[in-house]
C-alpha cells in the first residue's frame, strides 16, 4: 500500500510540473506573439526609402531600414495629440526598444527594451523623473501663449509642415529645468543677427526656461534687472539691484546701530532704507 502511495506522488508531481512548464511556454508564447516585428512585406513593396503610410486612426508612420544596423518607426499620434512613439528594431525584425516622447526630445510614459529573442530586458517609468510641472502643463503654457490648441492639435506642426516648438527637460544642479523653444519665434529684422556670409534667417527662435518645481517662467536673453548689469556704482565697485539693496540694508544696519536708530519699523515691514541713504550719508 505504501509502495502504491509513493509512486502516486511521484506521477503527480511529474504531473503538476509538467503543467507549469506548459502554462509557462504559453505565457512565453504569449508575449512573444505580441512582440511587434518590422513589416518587411509593406516596406519591400514601397520599393523606397523612407516608407510612409497613414493607418486607419489617422496615425502618420514613417519607416527606415538598414541590413547592418536594422530598422524603425516613427508613429505620429493623430491630432490632438502632441505624442510621437518611437520604435527600433534589430536586423532580425524583431523589437527591440519602444519610447513615447513629447517633442523629439522627451520621453514619457513607460519606455520597454528587448533582447534579439523578443525577451523583455528592461522597462522605464519615464514620468518619475518630472518635478510638479508635468508635461501637460507644459502644453497648457503653449496653449496660454497661443502656439498651440489642446481641443484640436493644432499648432504642431507649422504650414510647411515643420514643427512650431521643442522641448527639452534637464536636471541642472539637483534643479528640474524645461526648455520651451519657438522655433519660429519672432521676425529676425536685427542686424546683430545676420551673419557674415549668405541670408539671414528669417526667424530667430524664443525659448522660454520654466523651472520643473514651481512654473515659473523666464526667457532667455532677457536681462533681470535685479541679477544682471549695473545698478549703481558706489566707491569705485559696481552693483546689481539685488547686490545693491542687501548691501545699502547692511550699511543701514550699522549706522542706525551706532546712532541709536529703532529697526524695528524697517525690520516688520521688510523695507530697505531709501536708496539715497548712502549718498547722503
């Protein structure tokens, strides 16, 4: 009876094994069938290269390939979308990285990578290293500005079919930067611009730097007043606004230190003395 026991168990762990072999080669199968591969038939019929084709939701594809260095596809989502899937493939045919990006310089969304056998290697949250300004903000901005309109689409791509604006996101120095640039930006009627030799160009682009945490937003090229250039001039040293009212505010300090002056007032209200105070003193 113990004998008959003991082979049962063996045959049922055979058994039970077996059966997770085989759900695991269907699971295998399963992704692998669902692993996208280059459409080689309707690039070879194009007979040219790049091959472009619209699909029935209106996504706009454009494909390359190379026999050295494989192929891709740039998928531009249908309007309104402002998104543009990028896919890679090995010689093979087979996928091997997919990425979402905003512009053609920011990746959103989840970013996948494969081996040459279809086997998933790596995979990306691309929004966890965005601050509190995600990209939709972003896209709000350009919307707030009149570059572009959320409703309909409008405003990615230009009337020669270029597009309006760029993106980058960098982190500089532990801080979240986006870069916001016009390509278009204003009239380029400045003869500083032009250069030496040939035309200039018609347009000069405007980039505005939104600081990733707080939404504030600069332009580049544009002076602040109170960080840069010459505020005042006093004993020989020049000053910005900024340097000039933290250094009048400490001068105040000690003069009204030494002839008994209350700060109090100053100090509660948070005013600088009057900006004359050092060339009366």
């Amino acid at each position: 009876m113990e004998k008959v026991i003991f082979i049962f168990l063996i045959l049922l762990t055979i058994s039970c094994q077996g059966q997770k072999d085989n759900e695991k080669a269907i699971i295998n199968d399963k992704n692998n069938s669902m692993i996208e591969k280059f459409d080689f038939e309707k690039y070879n019929k194009a007979k040219q290269s790049p091959v472009e084709y619209t699909k029935e939701d209106g996504t706009h594809v454009v494909m390359v390939f190379s026999e050295y260095s494989g192929g891709s596809y740039y998928e531009y989502l249908p309007s309104p979308s402002f998104l543009t899937v990028y896919k890679e493939f090995y010689v093979n045919g087979k996928l091997k990285k997919k990425e979402t990006y905003i512009g053609e310089n920011v990746k959103v969304g989840i970013s996948r990578y494969y081996d040459e056998k279809g086997n998933l290697i790596k995979e990306v949250n691309e929004d966890l290293k965005f601050g509190k300004i995600k990209p939709q903000q972003v896209l709000e901005f350009l919307q707030e500005k009149g570059y572009i309109n959320l409703k309909t689409g409008e405003g990615r791509l230009d009337k020669e079919g270029q597009p309006v604006f760029e993106l980058s996101f960098n982190e500089e120095k532990e801080k979240k930067v986006w870069y916001i640039t016009i390509i278009k930006g204003k009239l380029n009627n400045d003869p500083s611009n032009f250069p030496d030799i040939g035309e200039p160009s018609a347009y000069i682009p405007i980039i505005y730097i939104m600081d990733g945490e707080t939404g504030k937003v600069r332009i580049e090229g544009e002076e602040n007043k109170k960080t840069s250039g010459i505020y005042k001039t006093y004993k020989g040293k020049d000053y910005t606004q900024e340097e000039w009212e933290v250094f009048e505010q400490k001068e105040f300090e000690k003069y009204a230190r030494k002839h008994n002056i209350s700060l109090t007032k100053n100090e509660e209200k948070g005013k600088f003395p009057p900006s004359h105070f050092l060339l009366d003193e």
